[in-house]
C-alpha cells in the first residue's frame, strides 16, 4: 500500500507543478523488495515527455498521469482489499481455536 501511495505522490506533484516552466516530471518504479513486499522511488524520466499543444510548459503528459493515477489508485485499494481479508481470516482462525 505504502509503494501504491507514493506512486500517487508522485503523480500528484506531477500534476501539481504541469505549469511550472521548467519542471522536469518525475516518473514512478517499483522494485521488489527482498522477503516480499514493493517499493517506489520516484525518478526523472529517461527520455522528456512528449509535448503536445494541450501539455503544460513542463512536458507533464496530463493524459498519462490520468491513467497512472486511475492505476495506482486501484493498486491501493486492491492492496487494501487484501490486507482486509488476511485480517478477516486470521480472526476467523483465532475464533475457531478459542
């Protein structure tokens, strides 16, 4: 969730700065991380953007950090949805045994 939630941060500073000349947009990755679990990092783009007239004088492309939004938005609650039902079923398991 928390690998969900900076890929959101990211793509909100995105959005946030697509005006500001000269801001160079950030792009988010995730790494799997040894014994489980994602981690995000929040990196410059290999290659800039492409601009098109409807982008912002930074290059952020709104369309796509619609979609990665919309992406990471389910990301975090699917990930939410499972640490849900582990908590279901773990309770479930501790009330048989009780």
């Amino acid at each position: 969730m928390q690998a969900f939630q900076r890929a959101l941060d990211v793509s909100g500073n995105n959005v946030a700065n697509a005006s500001t000349n000269g801001f160079q947009p950030q792009q988010a990755s995730f790494q799997t991380v040894a014994g489980g679990g994602v981690n995000a990092t929040a990196s410059a783009p290999v290659k800039p953007q492409t601009t098109t007239a409807a982008n912002a004088p930074s290059g952020t492309d709104l369309v796509k950090e619609t979609v990665d939004s919309l992406q990471y938005k389910y990301g975090f609650d699917f990930s939410a949805q499972v640490v849900k039902t582990a908590n279901e079923t773990l309770g479930t398991l501790v009330n048989i045994k009780a």
